[in-house]
C-alpha cells in the first residue's frame, strides 16, 4: 500500500525535526569551545565524550572511509539530500571526517572574534583558492574585474592570468606594491568581484593592511580574500582584521608532517557581494560546499583529514618554534658576506615588517612569555650575491636540508621560485611579483638551528671559491 500523503509528510517532518536536535547540540558544542584557548580548540575541536560514544568509545575522531552514507528508509534519504538535516550522503559533498577537520579549523580561524564563522575543507590548497574565488564571478553581463596582489602563490597567479583573464575574459588588476593603499584604491571599483592578498607571501614575505584594504573593499561591496597559510591561525587570524575569506593550504603550515594534500575556505558569516543568492552572503563557506563544490567535486579524503587533523593539535606551539629557528636564520643569512638580501617579515630591516608586526602575534603568547609576543612564521627567502648560476651552486651544494617544492615541513626545505613554484609565469611575470633570478626561498624546520645556519654557510663559502 502508497503512504498517504500526509503520511509520508508527517515521517519527513520527524527527519527535519530530528536534524533540528542534532543541530542545536552542535551549535551548544560549538559555543562551549569558543570559550576555550586555542590549545584546547585545536585539540579537540567539536569532538566531545557524546560524540565519542557515538563511536564506539574512541577518544580520537573516527576516519568514515566509506564514500557513502546508508538512511534509515527513503524519508530521510530524501531530507538529508535536501539539506534540512544534517547529514553526509556521500563523501564528495561531506563526511564526518572531515566535518571533525572543517569545525576545529572554523573554531581556529575564528578565535578571539564574535563573529559566527564556518569552513569548507577541500582537496588542495588551489582547490580552496579556486573555490574561494570563482563563486563571485558570475556572469551578469556587466563588466567585471578582480584586484590581487601580484605577490603571490604562482599557482594563484596562474589560475587568476590564464584560467580566469585568458579562458573566461576576467580583467585582472594585479598590484605591485602591497603596502601602498593608492595601488589598491585605483584598482578597486565598482566592478570589482573580489579582492585578494596573500600575507606573508610566498616566497617574497611580503605584509600588505588587512584592515586598510578591507575597507577599500567594503566600500564596493566586494569581499577581500586572505591567503594566510604561512601564517595559519596560530600566527594571524584575517578575520579579526576585517577580511572576509580566508584560504589556506593546509598540505603546507598545517600538516608540518608532510603526510597530507588538503586545502580550506573559512568564511565569517554575512559577508559583502554584489552578485549571487542571499546564501552565498549569510554563509559562504555552507554555501559553497552544498552548491558549487558538490557540482565541481575538489574533495579531499577522509585519511587526508584524518592526518591533517592530527597535525592541527600541536599548531601553536609548532609555529612558535618553527618562527623562532627562523629568526634566527634570517639574521645569521643577512650578515652573511654571500648572501645579497633576506625577506622575512621578522626583520626590522624588512619593508614589510612594520605591517606584518601589526597582526602577526602568536595566539596567547602572554601564557608562555607573560606578554604578546609577534612571530613571523617559517618561511623566509634570500638572494644569493650574485646571479641565477650562483644561486643554483649554493642550491645543489646544501647537505642537510632538503631540496623541493614544499614549505611548512617539520624538516628544512629549499627551492629556486625561477625554476620550481614561478616557472610557469615566465619573465614578465616574476618581475611583476618581484622575484629575481638568485632567489632561494627557505621553509625553517625544527632542527637545531645551528645545524641549520652550518649548512647553509657550507653551501654558500663554497660559492665564493
């Protein structure tokens, strides 16, 4: 026999409300954690004893393997697929992973603000800057432009000048200068979609006004886009400054250990924009991941979350260590008789250290050293004094550290931007980002940092023979 219909109306409803219970008490979970320090959020997240019991008792958030979810009859297939309660159907869309990995990097991304923030975990970090991005570039009829800082990822220069300006006719207004808030302004207009900035950049450590810049953005009502994954949350939260969206590689700072490729979108609730549904304003990072990234699938998998996840427990005091070895790498490579010039946001001497010592504080530092303390994070680069064939000598020479396009490793890594990460931007474009031919850039691990400067002076005396 068919249900009637008001049967069948009835069972849904159960469903709906049944979603609406299991909402409320993650929201309670939610708010619970918002009053904890960040320590204690990036260990646990969400995850609590309920939650635990749920699962067999495990202590450790459970890896969901499996690509789909089996529903108790055809009801709650249907009221979950609908979105009226919450659910993971199938793990292109969501999983319970990795709803684990996107609350505690929301909860990390929004700490210290009262904003109501949420995430979006994807398959990369280009995932997640793709994703970020490509929402607001609606096609209206009306002209459209997008302003970036030109120090940037090269794959984000390359996604932004080939696959956005060439394939989809998006004017792309790059700005040389990230310090000078007349480049943005000129730039920025009526028809811009969104602003982007990357701090501090890869590799040129450059800082711009998080601030300065939002405001120049909200003033069109377009939304301004951080890059923040040398800096992670532990180091900056962007949203505390006035942006909108903040992206992350999470493959780099995040999972130091190297055994994950992730990426994410964290979003504060009711951002500015001109073009898109209602949705899209009141919860970004939601609306993404229902809509466009459902029909576009970036997803990452559930082991790639588990092992980011595990890595995201011990963030803060990572970063303290990692900035620390750092420092003091820079200032040994600045007095270095080989070495042309250092970038990195930590030196007084650096261009951009005044803006990156405005934001760039390490989450309750007070705790440990009795007072704010600015850190700069792991990555720096430098120029070797002379040309790219020298820069390439002191390269194949280093013995400990670890040639290869990465960053953010518990282990030492280099690589030549010309040849590697900004290869495919040819001449016109590293001269646009600022990056010469004798550049290495340098991601500080956690070995001694003694080790560290004796490698890199080894491979640099040498060049001087």
């Amino acid at each position: 026999m068919i249900p009637e219909p008001a049967v069948l109306e009835s069972r849904t409803q159960e469903y709906v409300e049944r979603g609406a219970q299991i909402a409320a008490a993650e929201a309670r979970q939610r708010q619970r954690m918002r009053q904890k320090r960040f320590d204690t959020i990036a260990v646990h997240g969400i995850y609590n004893m309920e939650a635990a019991l749920a699962n067999q008792g495990s202590i450790i958030e459970p890896a969901y393997f499996s690509p789909a979810q089996h529903f108790e009859n055809s009801d709650h297939m249907e009221v979950a697929l609908a979105y009226q309660m919450p659910a993971w159907a199938y793990s292109r869309i969501a999983n319970p992973t990795l709803h684990y990995l996107e609350e505690t990097i929301a909860l990390l991304e929004g700490y210290g603000t009262s904003d109501e923030v949420t995430a979006c975990a994807t398959g990369s970090g280009m995932a997640a800057i793709f994703m970020a991005t490509q929402p607001f570039l609606e096609q209206t009829g009306a002209p459209m432009n997008i302003v970036a800082s030109a120090k940037c990822y090269g794959g984000t220069f390359m996604l932004f000048s080939q696959r956005y300006a060439v394939e989809r006719g998006v004017e792309v207004r790059w700005v040389q200068d990230p310090l000078n808030l007349d480049e943005w302004a000129r730039q920025i207009d009526a028809n811009t979609r969104f602003v982007f900035g990357e701090m501090p950049s890869n590799p040129g450590l450059a800082a711009f006004d998080i601030a300065a810049v939002a405001d120049l953005a909200h003033a069109v009502q377009t939304p301004l886009i951080v890059d923040s994954t040398v800096a992670t949350a532990a180091l900056m939260r962007p949203l505390q400054h006035g942006a909108d969206i903040v992206v992350h590689s999470v493959s780099k700072s995040m999972a130091t250990s190297g055994f994950a490729i992730a990426g994410a979108l964290i979003a504060r609730h009711g951002i500015p924009s001109r073009v898109g549904p209602d949705a899209l304003r009141e919860n970004f990072a939601l609306y993404v991941k229902l809509l466009p990234f459902r029909d576009h699938g970036p997803a990452i998998s559930p082991f790639n979350a588990l092992m980011a996840m595990n890595d995201l427990r011990t963030l803060r005091s990572r970063m303290d260590l990692l900035s620390r070895n750092t420092l003091r790498v820079a200032e040994f490579l600045e007095a270095h008789p080989q070495v042309e010039a250092v970038n990195y946001p930590g030196l007084p001497s650096s261009p951009f250290h005044a803006a990156a010592q405005r934001v760039m504080w390490l989450a309750d530092g007070e705790d440990d050293y009795g007072a704010p303390v600015n850190r700069y994070g792991h990555l720096m680069s430098f120029q070797v004094r002379g040309d790219h064939a020298a820069a390439r000598r002191v390269f194949d020479r280093l013995e400990m550290i670890w040639r290869a396009t990465d960053l953010g490793r518990i282990k030492s890594v280099a690589t030549i931007p010309m040849i590697s990460t900004h290869q495919q931007q040819g001449d016109a474009g590293r001269a646009l980002a600022g990056i010469p031919v004798n550049l290495i850039r340098l991601s500080i691990g956690a070995e001694h940092p003694a080790d560290i400067m004796d490698d890199l002076d080894q491979a640099l005396r040498q060049t001087s023979i």
